[in-house]
C-alpha cells in the first residue's frame, strides 16, 4: 500500500502506476459540474482562483448533508467524464490528483501525461465508507451551489486505485485486455 500526503508534487507521482492501490492524506478539494465551470470561466478571463491549484487533489464529489455528529454526510465519486472539458486548464494550473469514477477522454489522459498527474478511482456505492476517512470539510468557495460547492476536505488513508498514470498507464485498459485474453483462452 502507498502512503500520500497532500499537496504532492511530481516526484511523489512519478512511481505511481496504473492499478496501484494508493491511501491519502492531508487537504484535498471538492469541485463538480458548476464548479469547474466557474474556475475554467476565471482562468480565461485571469482573475484570481478561489483556491490555489498547484500540488493539489480535486475529488469530484457532492456530498450529503452531514448528520449530527458527523463533519459530513455521505461523499462518493461521482462520474468523472463530466468534468473532462473543463480537466486540462486545471491540470495547467498544476493539479496533480483527480479522484472520481469511470473513464477519462483521449484529451484527459494525454493531458495527465504532459502535466505529470495521475487519475485515481474511489470506490463507487461506497460514500457511508468514504466519508469515514474525512476528518473535518468547510465551504472554501461559491456556497450558493450547495453541494457542488467547492469545499476544503481533510483526509486520512483514503482510499483510491490509480487509473491514469502520469506515463500514460490505464487500468482499466490493462482490465480489459486481460478478461479479453482469459476469453479467448476459454474458447
């Protein structure tokens, strides 16, 4: 098991490979749909960025409401390709960890090559579990987008599996391939 502490930098993804089952910590952001649509229209426009992107882990998720006790509610992924038209300026930006679910575009992956990122899945149906391993979250940007809002998370050994690798790595590509060949073997 790999042990990150947020913000990485290049040296921490380099040994990353596709498949790797990999536990973070430290401060992470959430941004969904809205929200990378308002930073992608600040950085055309050059205005400031609510938070600094450089080193950082964006976690496409919209949480629930937490319930009393606990500093949030239920947190799984959610779809990542929704986010991949607004992926490539973040990833100029210096972002260097995009966590969610599925598959990412041609663009996307190319993009995590050049800019030396990585793609990592956490595990869907699992948001009860996922939410275990945050320890305080707060609004940091554009409260009026509720639960698309961007918030500040702090994590501990949360869970994910790399996907993309910064060397151009795809497990599920690997994934398929592998049941493709056991199905022709089968044959």
């Amino acid at each position: 098991m790999i042990t990150l502490t947020l913000p990485l930098t290049q040296a921490d993804l380099l040994p990353l490979r596709a498949g790797d089952s990999v536990r973070i910590g430290g401060v992470a952001y959430t941004a969904r749909d809205a929200a990378h649509k308002r930073l992608c229209e600040l950085i055309a426009q050059g205005e400031p960025l609510p938070i600094e992107l450089a080193g950082q882990a964006i976690y496409y998720v919209g949480p629930a409401p937490a319930k009393m006790g606990h500093v949030i509610g239920p947190a799984g992924p959610t779809t990542s390709g929704r986010m991949d038209s607004y992926t490539v300026p973040l990833l100029r930006l210096g972002v260097k960890l995009l966590i969610g679910k599925g598959y990412r575009s041609a663009e996307v992956k190319a993009g995590l090559v050049e800019h030396k990122a990585v793609y990592a899945a956490a595990v869907g149906g699992a948001a009860a579990l996922l939410a275990r391993h945050i320890r305080s979250s707060r609004v940091v940007a554009w409260p009026e987008l509720g639960t698309e809002a961007i918030r500040e998370l702090v994590v501990a050994e949360f869970p994910v599996i790399v996907i993309n690798d910064c060397h151009g790595g795809d497990a599920y590509a690997d994934g398929r391939a592998a049941w493709q060949e056991t199905d022709e073997i089968e044959r």
